[in-house]
C-alpha cells in the first residue's frame, strides 16, 4: 500500500518498523459532545487503511484516544472554562460520567457505520502520570521551562525542524496565532502548553512536580501513542485541521523526549462540509447518525458516499447524494442475493477486475477507482453470478457494506410459494403472460418482491 505522506508530501509504501505488522495511531474524539458524519469520516481513514492492509495480508495494531480531559480555553480570561466544564455544567454530570456517555455514543456510531474497533482506546484521564513523566523527560532534555505559575511550555526554538509538517515554520508563525495559550510569561508566543497551572474552579486538575494543573491538548497523544506503539511506529492519522497545531506539536514534543524520528507516515483526511461549510460543532451544522437513520438511510450507505471523493479532498454532503448512496446500497445487497451462492473458483477475467480493485485500494485509498471496479463488475457480461458473488464478497472486507446482509440472511420461500413460481415459470414458456401476470400479483400479495432473471421467477423478501 502507498499512502500520501503530509510530512514528505509525497507518496510513500508502508514499510513497516516490524516485518508484516503495522502499528497506527488514529487521533479519537474528544468526548463531550456527541459526534457527527464529519467526524466519523475521519475516524474512518484510519479504519478504511487498516481494512486495506490486512487485505493486503499485514496484521494491524490500531490505538486511537479517547480525549476526556477538555480542550484548554484561554486561561488568562477570568472565569475561563473548559468544553469538558462547561458540559458538565450544562448537563449535571461529573466529567468521568460525561466522558462515558459520549464515548459510548461515539461507539455506537462508529459500528453503525462499519468502523470496526481499534486495539485498544486508551483515555487522556487514565494517563495523566505518563504525561507528567513526558513532560519531565523535556524538561531535562532542555525542550521545556517551568514558569512562576506552575505551568510548563515547549521551548518550540530548541527544536530543529519545527514546521515541516504543517509548513508553519518559526518565521512564519504570527504573534497571538495560538490564542488559547496566551500566557506573557512565555518565552515566545509560538511556545505551547504541556502542563497548565489550574485556575480557580477548575474540575479536572492533577498534582504534578510542578504545582496542581492539567496536562496540555497535544501531549496526551504523544504519551499514549509511544506507550502502546512504541517509539517508533508506522502510520498515524487524523483530520486535515490537526496537522497544526496539534500533529506539529506532537512531532516537536515526541521526537524531541526520544531524539530521534517517531512516526513514519503521517496521513490526514479532508473536511465534510454541507452547503460549502465544514461541518463542525463549532458551526452547529452538524448532521448525526441518529438523523440517518430517521431519514430511512442504512448508515453503512454513509460509507459508500464517502468512497465517491478521494479522502485527502474536502466533501460535500447533501441529502440527494445521501439517498442515491443509500440506494446502491440496498440494490448492490439484493443483487448478491440474487447471485448467491458463491462460487468457489473465478477465472482470468474475474482475476483481472480483482486486481484493478486492489490496486485501487493499494494506490492511496483511491476508493473512486474501486467504485468504477465495483460497479463494472455488476453490469459485465463476461462474468458469471458466482464470480460476481465471490468478487464483491472479498471485496466487502474493504468496503464494510455488509453487502452478504440478504444472501446470508434464514429466508426461504414457503412451499407455497415455490409452487406458484413453478406455475408461473410454466406459463411464461408457454407465452401464457396473463397468467404468468397473474401468479406474480399473487406472490407480491404474500409479501414478497417478484423479479424476472434469465433464470426463472425469483422472489424476496420486501424492503
């Protein structure tokens, strides 16, 4: 597989550190609101390159955070609260209990769009000491400095390199562009946060060598990532608007603790946007599974509309292209029914759109490429139903359709209607088609759905 490195800008194999396994680490939500398709099409990067490699045979270890402490607000305003604050202040939780009940709604709706589970979800809370231990590890490597109010910053100066990854270098950042962390006790406003002194009423607050505080955004992911991944790992992702500050920091935070370079490819995804707006919590356009599933949209079709545009690019969501998705969908299922059972063995033609569709999937994600593949394959000639069958069954391992949903599914028809599907063969060979209109008006009236194949009358059941 070659995936685009934002850190090289260029295409590069995944080659990883230990021979057949790779190990990824996918930015996760930040849990005190719920999530939305913009989200969760981020989240399905990660997904979509873990499916990829193992298809392509490579065993994948998966971490992905579960940020539960709260995004930093600009602390020198008095009164400041954090989002994690501020929603338990409008919901009469405690955080803890916050963090659980939208983690568990993060999920349930990753699963109902076929993002299958990481390895593990380790929690910014439950790490707070590694934290500590990275940001002491900085310090004494000269990358950090303890100010008077007990907060720790990134001396960003003292590291080589800062920039390569977003291209916001040392000379072309502008004073105050980190708003959250204005702080004049900063060497430099380009210095960022890896430990906060609490200020008054806050929640969620730590002992640390340095006073009672909370952990800055970026440093969790670096402690978490080097505890489960190791110090040097294959692939990590996230959405577009993290390459910075956050994945720049990260770059800075953890490579300067170990000295040496830590992730190999870095991958990130473009916006979902609606109406040419990124589709944000902060923007309030946000469009949920649960609206989906409202709308009479199977959520796995969400997969299949995000497959039409490469996923390095920005989307655009509308609810047209929603339902003609939602439609493929169920027609690619019912076909599979229609061309079941699966055959065992696919000859050179099969072969070859096989390899087509890998090569897609190999070259970068380019889900668009495999789409046309798909849809080929459904509308050729050339092949049989079992080939057909066989072909778009491995493929699912990638696309996760669940598109054997029908096929797989305990359903027969009753003897009763397998006798009138005789007759009614019967009387099309006989050329008896007022019959033959007749039994299928008596089939649909038993609840199911009359097709005519170059096989004979085939029915299933209605949607």
């Amino acid at each position: 597989m070659r995936l685009y490195n934002t850190l090289t800008r260029e295409l590069e194999e995944v080659r990883p550190v230990a021979e057949g396994h790779v190990t990824m680490y996918t930015c996760g939500p930040t849990v005190y609101r719920y999530a939305h398709l913009g989200n969760l099409r981020t989240f399905m990067l990660g997904d979509l390159i873990r499916r990829g490699l193992e298809f392509e045979g490579y065993r994948v270890t998966q971490i992905m955070n579960i940020t539960d402490v709260g995004h930093m607000t600009d602390e020198a305003s008095p009164g400041a609260l954090d989002k994690m604050q501020l929603a338990v202040e409008d919901e009469g939780l405690s955080p803890l209990e916050i963090a659980e009940k939208y983690a568990r709604a993060v999920f349930d709706d990753a699963e109902a769009v076929g993002i299958r589970p990481a390895d593990r979800y380790p929690k910014a809370t439950e790490h707070v000491p590694e934290m500590i231990e990275l940001t002491q590890t900085l310090i004494n490597r000269g990358h950090a400095y303890v100010v008077d109010s007990g907060s720790v910053y990134f001396d960003v100066a003292s590291f080589d390199g800062y920039g390569s990854l977003s291209g916001n270098t040392l000379d072309n950042l502008r004073e105050g562009h980190r708003d959250l962390e204005a702080d004049p006790a900063k060497r430099s406003s380009a210095d960022f946060a890896l430990w906060k002194s609490a200020g008054p009423g806050r929640l969620m607050k730590w002992d640390s060598p340095w006073g009672v505080g909370f952990p800055g955004w970026h440093v969790e992911c670096s402690a978490m990532s080097m505890k489960y991944l190791g110090d040097r790992f294959d692939i990590h992702t996230g959405g577009s608007d993290l390459r910075f500050p956050h994945h720049e920091d990260e770059i800075a935070q953890s490579e300067g603790a170990v000295g040496h370079q830590v992730v190999s490819i870095w991958v990130h995804g473009g916006h979902l946007r609606q109406s040419g707006q990124k589709i944000s919590k902060s923007t309030g356009n946000t469009i949920r599974v649960p609206e989906l599933i409202d709308h009479g949209v199977d959520p796995l079709a969400f997969r299949w509309l995000t497959f039409q545009t490469r996923y390095r690019s920005e989307m655009d969501f509308t609810w047209d292209a929603m339902d003609a998705a939602d439609a493929k969908v169920k027609q690619l299922r019912r076909r599979m029914n229609e061309w079941a059972p699966r055959a065992d063995q696919i000859g050179e033609p099969a072969k070859d759109y096989d390899a087509r569709f890998r090569e897609a999937v190999a070259a970068d994600l380019d889900m668009p490429a495999a789409v046309v593949v798909v849809n080929e394959v459904v509308g050729t000639g050339e092949l049989s139903e079992g080939e057909k069958y066989s072909l778009l069954a491995s493929w699912d391992a990638v696309l996760g359709l669940d598109l054997e949903r029908e096929a797989t599914r305990a359903w027969a028809p009753s003897d009763e209607m397998t006798a009138k599907i005789a007759q009614r063969d019967a009387a099309r060979s006989a050329k008896d088609y007022a019959e033959s209109d007749r039994l299928r008006d008596e089939l649909a009236s038993m609840g199911v759905e009359v097709m005519d194949t170059p096989e004979g009358t085939k029915v299933r059941p209605r949607d």
